[in-house]
C-alpha cells in the first residue's frame, strides 16, 4: 500500500475579455497571420483592470471545489502557482484562503514562472505523500498582461491571463502504475539561462514590477529538447515507455513547441490537449486550465494516463506524471 495524491475535482476561469489578434494590428507591425502561424494563438483573454490574480484564483478554486462536491471545510491548505502576485505579500494563496472563507490550515505560493505548476504540483504531492496534509488545493493562477511592453511585438501578443485549480486527495494506492493519482515528477532548473526570460523589475532592485522580456527565438531552441528531455526521465523514472501516455497536457507557449515535442517522443497530436489557440500563454495557469478543459469537453477520462511538461524563466522546467 502507497498514498497517492489523486485529483478529485478540476476547475478554471477566463476573464471576461477576450482579445484576438487583430486587435493588435492598429497600434503594433504586426498581423493576425504571424501571430498565428508563428504561435498557433488566435486570442486570449485579459483581466478586468481591476481583477487582481487572486480573483482569478479563487474563481477557478470554487469551480474545482465544486466539481469535486466539497467544501473548504475539507481542504487542509492551498498552494498557488504564480509569477504575478496582487502584491509583493502576503501571498495569493492567504488571499485565496480569505476569498473562500476558510479559516483554518495554510497557504503560500510557488514561483517557478511557466514551469510553477508542476513545481506546485511536485510541491503538493510530495506534502500529501508524507502525511502533511490530506486535501489540497493547488492552484496555477497569472495575469501577465500586467507586466507586458505594450511597444514590444516579440512578446505582448502572446500571453494570456487565467487560472485553473486541483483539488489534490490523498488515497490509498497499490504503489504501482496502475494506481490513479501523481505517480513520478522530475523538476530542473538552470540559472545560467536568466536573460533568456526574465522580468526586468523586482522590489530589491528597481522597486517596480517591470516588464517581460524574452529572447524568444533562443528558448525556442532550448524548449522542445529539454521538454522532450524532462519526459523521457519521468515516465523512465516508473519504467513507462512514451506511447503509454493517453494525453499530453502541455504548457501551452507555442503550437510548434507543443507539437515538436509530442513529435520528438512519437505522440500524434490527437492526443495533446491544446488550448493555446484560445487562451495564449497564461504561464503557470496554462496546464491547469488545459486540464479542466481537457476534461470538460469529454477528452480526458479516468484512469488516463497523463503527462504534463512545462519551460519558462529561470530557466525552470519539469514534468508530472498523473493517472487521472
Ligand atoms: O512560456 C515560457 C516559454 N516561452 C516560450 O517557450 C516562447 C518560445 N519562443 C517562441 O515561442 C517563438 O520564438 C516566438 C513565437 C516568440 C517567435 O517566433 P520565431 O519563429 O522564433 O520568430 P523570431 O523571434 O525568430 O522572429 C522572426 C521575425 C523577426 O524579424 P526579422 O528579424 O526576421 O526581420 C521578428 O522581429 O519575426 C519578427 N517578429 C514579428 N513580426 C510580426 C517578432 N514578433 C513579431 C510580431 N509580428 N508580433
């Protein structure tokens, strides 16, 4: 007998407004064709200016409470993958918590940019496995159209704002690959690779937020290997071979990331859920709501075996292994 953190409940939400490409043509050299053929993004939604992460946040955790028909009253804490925080503190997970009126347990976030899902995922799991906690809500949660360069077209067409959230239990398992839950994670980072995406503010250095930037064309070129990468080594890690993964729920940066790395491990695209045409790159929040929407619309069954792989600032990158 093992535990496992099994998934009982998946939500998200997506802010009201919804932004397609076109709408960039009147004030940037760009076109609804590049940003299209180049990322595979046809629109993406934007906060209201008044709609902080955490309101996106505890949305999307409500809707995976109540798909899992439970309360906060069964929740032991709440663990919230982000990288654009209402404030420097206290945490979004505390606001979540004060948002769902819960009282009791704790909360803190993960910063691990695009890759912080599958940190907060690996974070969770590893809580619920050593007895820590029992229920959790994890959480991926961003609005990076706060910290665009509304002047620079390499970057500010592709990003998106939203959240998606788990609710992570423990169960008994077998201890073997056929038992549902998080069955292996490999997390990586390499700090080298910090000017190939980064924010350009921060509170002990300029005292501003700052804006994104990133050397696109550079972490393309990193991207698809080391996702392939971390891939190989998690299913290896619990002697599974790539074609028996039933979906990819990737990291949805670019449709030729997405689709260069299911190609390198030998997975038609007709089992990769892909969300990136609607929603852009929402970093941390982007697995969490290919997931709910995975799930949504019939794709992902229980008992699927999934894997999910994420790359972004750090550079930080991993995978998460899960039977759903
Ligand atoms: O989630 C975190 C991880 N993020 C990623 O993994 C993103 C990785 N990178 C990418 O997805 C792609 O590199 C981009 C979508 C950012 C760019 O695609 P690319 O095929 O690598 O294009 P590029 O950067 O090599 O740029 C090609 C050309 C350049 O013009 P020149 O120098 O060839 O004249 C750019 O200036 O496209 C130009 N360009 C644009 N043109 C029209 C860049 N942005 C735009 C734009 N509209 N929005």
């Amino acid at each position: 007998m093992s535990v496992r953190a099994v998934v009982e409940g998946v939500g998200h939400y997506l802010p009201d407004r919804i932004v397609p490409n076109s709408e960039f043509e009147d004030s940037l050299d760009t076109t609804d064709e590049w940003i299209r053929t180049r990322s595979g993004i046809e629109r993406r939604h934007f906060a209201a200016d008044d709609q902080p992460t955490s309101d996106l946040a505890i949305r999307a955790a409500r809707a995976a409470l109540e798909n899992a028909g439970l309360t906060v009253d069964d929740i032991d804490g709440i663990i919230v993958a982000t990288s654009t925080p209402d404030l420097t503190f206290p945490s979004v997970g505390t606001m979540v918590q004060k948002g769902l009126g819960m009282r009791h347990g704790f909360a803190f976030d993960v910063q691990a940019v695009c890759a912080g899902f599958i940190y907060a995922l690996t974070t969770a799991n590893s809580m619920i496995v050593a007895g820590q906690a029992k229920r959790l809500l994890v959480i991926g949660a961003e609005t990076f159209s706060r910290i665009m360069d509304w002047s620079d077209r390499s970057t500010c067409v592709l990003f998106g704002d939203g959240a998606g959230a788990l609710v992570l239990a423990a169960h008994d398992g077998k201890g073997d690959n056929t038992d549902r839950g998080i069955l292996a994670s490999d997390l990586n980072s390499d700090g080298e690779y910090r000017d190939m995406l980064f924010v350009d503010g921060g509170v002990s250095t300029t005292g501003q937020s700052g804006k994104l930037r990133m050397q696109g064309n550079a972490l393309f070129r990193q991207a698809i290997d080391k996702l392939a990468g971390t891939a190989f080594t998690v299913l290896r890690k619990i002697g599974l071979e790539d074609d028996d993964v039933d979906w990819i729920v990737p990291h949805q940066a670019n449709i030729r990331i997405i689709a260069g790395t299911a190609k390198k491990m030998g997975i038609p695209m007709d089992r990769v859920i892909v969300t990136v045409q609607d929603h852009g790159n929402t970093s941390a929040a982007s697995i969490p709501l290919a997931l709910s929407v995975g799930v949504a619309s019939g794709k992902i069954k229980r008992g699927d075996l999934l894997l999910s792989e994420a790359i972004g600032g750090g550079l930080a990158w991993g995978a998460v292994v899960l039977r759903w």
